[in-house]
C-alpha cells in the first residue's frame, strides 16, 4: 500500500512526503523551552518539542536533544536543566523567539560572518533564576526543573534521563502543542 499528499509549492516546503514521514509528522507533541547554564553561567534557551515523562518513582522525563546542540553541552557540563512548558494562548510568542539554534553556524547557508554569530534567545523574555541556576520562564504556562542521570546516544539526538527535583504552575490553561503552531519536528 503506497500513499503520497502533495504540498502546494511553498519555498523550502516539499512538494510531497513519503508515507512514513506523513504518519511520524501525525503524533502531536508539547511545545516545550528548555533552559540550560554552562559551567561558566552562561544560559541559553531552545524550543524542545521531544520531552515526556518516562517514571513515577523516582519521577524521570526525558528530553531528546540534537547531539550538536549548545544545550545538551550546558547539561552535560552542570548536569541540570528546566523545562518550560507554553501557554496555549501566547506560547507563541515565545516560540518564535528561540527557535533559531543559538549559534548561527548550525544554519545551512549562512556566510561566514553570519555563521559566527550567537544569539542570546533569553534577552527580550521574563525570566528568573532558580536556585539551581537555570531560567524559569516567567510567562509559562508551568515548569520544572531537572538534574541529568543519563545520556544515551539515539541517532542524531542524545536522550536526557533526567530526575525531576521542583516545578510549579504559573498559570491556568493548556499547554501550546506543535500543531498549533502549524510547525513540525518529525519524520
């Protein structure tokens, strides 16, 4: 059985999807910001749509990260992290805001110059420091934060299994989920 959707000509869009990739691009996933330090206090931010909880007791999640990512070195550097979970109405927003990697060499064609560039994607947004040292996104819908257990390697991704250690709600709503966003990460 072989099916294909075509796609109406969109710059960068495909013209049509193999079958496999039209039923991996149907699961929904959450739209999630995971916040990170490095060693020296750095911070950075990145949209993380591959996050679940995977264990009641202890309670574990794990977060799929792409292996060159300035975040998965921040985790593995302090071993802790936040999950940042977007509101529905205006996630968004924040959304938009850190979804371009933050080193400007991981975008294909970009020229030398741009390439060297590194955006801090947590200026311009309401955020504190928790006690760990990683942001909490102020305009959430809730967020928790973790400490690293394990990496395992998973194709292009690495897994963080990591140990839940405080959270909390800051507003009332759902949680923003990719097809809003009319984006994709998946195939």
């Amino acid at each position: 059985m072989s099916f294909r959707t075509e796609f109406p000509n969109v710059p960068g869009a495909p013209k049509e999807l193999e079958p496999v990739q039209q039923a991996m691009l149907a699961m929904s996933y959450g739209v999630h910001v995971i916040g990170s330090r490095d060693a020296d206090g750095s911070l950075n931010a990145m949209i993380a749509d591959w996050v679940m909880q995977v264990s009641f007791e202890p309670r574990l999640v794990t977060a799929s990260i792409e292996n060159d990512a300035r975040t998965l070195r921040y985790i593995r550097a302090t071993n802790v992290f936040s999950v940042n979970m977007l509101h529905e109405k205006d996630g968004i927003d924040i959304a938009r805001k850190v979804v371009m990697p933050s080193e400007g060499r991981k975008v294909k064609g970009r020229s030398h110059e741009h390439a060297q560039v590194v955006h801090h994607k947590l200026e311009g947004l309401r955020y504190e420091l928790h006690e760990s040292g990683v942001p909490i996104l102020l305009d959430a819908l809730g967020w928790y934060t973790c400490e690293a257990e394990s990496f395992i390697p998973a194709g292009d991704h690495t897994l963080v299994i990591a140990k839940v250690t405080d959270g909390g709600m800051l507003r009332s709503g759902e949680m923003l989920i990719e097809r809003d966003l009319g984006w994709e990460y998946a195939g």
